[in-house]
C-alpha cells in the first residue's frame, strides 16, 4: 500500500521543515512493515513538499502512526499534510479494481 503526504510550505521554513520531515520519515522506517520510501519537493511550485511511503499494508501503516516514537516526534509534522485522502494500494494493468469497502488490517 502506498501513502502519499503533501505539504505546503513556506519558503522560509524549508530548512526546518526539511529536517522535521526527514526525523519523521526515519521514524516511519524503523516500523515493522515499511518497505520504502522517499521525500521529494515539486520541481515547478517548491513550496509543495511530498512524503511517499510504502508499506506491506495498511494495518502496519496505521500500527505505525500509533507507535511511541511516531507519535511523540513525527505525528506533528506528519499534520501539516494538506488534507487529501492519502492511502492508496496498487493497481496492475491487468488487476482487478479497489471497491469502497472495509479493510481487513492485515
């Protein structure tokens, strides 16, 4: 499953923001269940940040926004996301499509 953050941030705070993101993306790393990702900044509007993280599935996403260090250092900067659904599992080119039901937390 994949998690896509966006940001919006003021030129001024990049650096800042930078180093707040990165603490929280190294936090997210160390859960069980990530399997990788990235931080990457909009080529035509910097002011747009992105966190992009890849997980076995939700349930370790979700088990991993709950744990300590997550909690106590990332969830502050992980709420400055704009607020858009950000959860989105894979789609093959041949697969059958995603419906709008419950998921299992595997």
């Amino acid at each position: 499953m994949l998690v896509v953050n966006r940001f919006s941030v003021d030129d001024a705070d990049a650096v800042t923001f930078r180093e707040q993101v990165t603490r929280a993306h190294d936090l997210l790393a160390a859960c069980p269940g990530y399997v990788d990702g990235t931080l990457g900044r909009n080529i035509d509007e910097p002011s747009t940040w992105l966190l992009m993280t890849r997980w076995a599935s939700v349930g370790s996403y979700r088990r991993a926004l709950s744990s300590y260090d997550v909690k106590v250092e990332a969830v502050g900067v992980l709420a400055r996301a704009i607020d858009e659904p950000s959860a989105y599992e894979p789609v093959s080119a041949r697969g059958e499509l995603n419906r709008d039901l419950p998921r299992r937390l595997d």
